[in-house]
C-alpha cells in the first residue's frame, strides 16, 4: 500500500476530534488507502474481492468497498476527481460485522492478485 486515511490513526490530522465524538472513542470502520500501481491496480483490487460487496454506500452491516475513480467519480476528469480528493489508486472500505478472519482473508486474497 502507498497511504492509509484512516481517522483512528494517532498520526490522523482529526483523529483527537473523531475520538471524541464517537462512542468508545475509536472512529468507525471507514477508512481508504492507496494502492501503489495506481489505477489499474485499484481496479484490480477491487475486482478481487469477495467477501466485500462492490457498493457505494457506506456505514452498513456488511464490508463494502469502492474504488471511486472507476465508479462515483469515473465522468470527471483527473482534475475533477483530485479536487474532490479521488487518486486513481484509491480504495474506500467500510469494515462490516463478518467474522475478522473472513475479513482479512478477503483483503489478503485480494492483495496478493495485484503484487
């Protein structure tokens, strides 16, 4: 992976504040990442998973994952997607409630397809 944007991380420029607005005290389960071969290999992560549902949506019950540069966000040009803060190599997951080794096998298996 290239980057990691997840509010939970202490490095976080909002971590203190979503730390304190959620219950608990650790941000929800979203989070995106960056992928280091870029678009392709965003659209190839994505294609490879199967536990997560390829949907938009977020703060479900189930893992869903996007890759918005080859979905919402496909009709804009690079200048249009940067400025909404999409990168071509961009995945955006929202953890579910499966089991975390199913979790994680997912996201495993579906790494391994694009080193």
């Amino acid at each position: 992976m290239a980057w990691v944007n997840y509010a939970g991380q202490p490095s976080h420029p909002h971590y203190e504040r979503a730390k304190s607005l959620i219950l608990g005290g650790l941000p929800a389960s979203l989070l995106s990442f960056g992928l280091k071969g870029g678009f392709d290999e965003g659209v190839q992560f994505y294609d490879a998973l199967n536990l997560f549902k390829r949907l938009v949506n977020i703060g479900d019950a189930k893992s869903l994952a996007c890759h918005p540069a080859s979905t919402t966000h496909r009709q804009l040009n690079a200048q249009e997607q940067a400025k909404a803060g999409v990168t071509p190599e961009m995945i955006r997951l929202c953890v579910g409630i499966e089991h975390i080794d199913d979790i994680i096998a997912d996201l495993e298996q579906a790494l391994s397809r694009v080193k």
